[in-house]
C-alpha cells in the first residue's frame, strides 16, 4: 500500500530492501532458500534493533543534496507520506 500511495502520488523513492535495484538485497522470510531466509531474518533483526521498528514497511526520508536522515518510521504511514509529499513542491 505504502508504494502504491506514493507512485499514486508521483513521488520518488528507492525500494532498496525488496529487490527493486538488487535481487541480493531483497527480505524474503518465506524463502525456500535456506541461507536467503536465514539472511532475511538477520537483515529484519538489524533494522528492529537500529530503528527500534516492530513492522515493515521502513521508511526512510533522506535529503538528496546532504544525504541527511530526515525522518523515518515503520508501518503504512499515509499521512506522513502525504507531508512529506507535499514538503517536496
């Protein structure tokens, strides 16, 4: 729901934990694969413990220019997707 919000929306975002620019780089708990699975629950493990998130999707807001970490959350969040949409012009 939350990419489909935003591609509703137009606004740009990199999809870069389930596989949209690197297959390797994509969380799949449900795998088959042994090791991919085991890699997933390590890479859910990480940002829980780092973001002190308890659901997914992660969402991070970061300044294109500075790379600054502007904001971030966990879960479909529409109404800070709609700011932040806003915010960009």
């Amino acid at each position: 729901m939350t990419t489909k919000l935003m591609d509703s929306l137009g606004m740009p975002y990199e999809n870069t934990y389930y596989g949209n620019l690197e297959e390797t780089n994509s969380i799949e708990l449900d795998s088959h694969n042994e090791v991919k699975r085991t890699w997933s629950e390590k890479k859910v493990e990480k940002l829980k413990a780092k973001y002190n998130i308890t659901s997914l999707p992660f969402i991070k807001i970061i300044d294109d220019e500075t790379e600054e970490e502007l904001e971030f959350w966990s879960g479909f969040r529409p109404e800070k997707i709609k700011k932040w949409n806003s915010e960009r012009g």
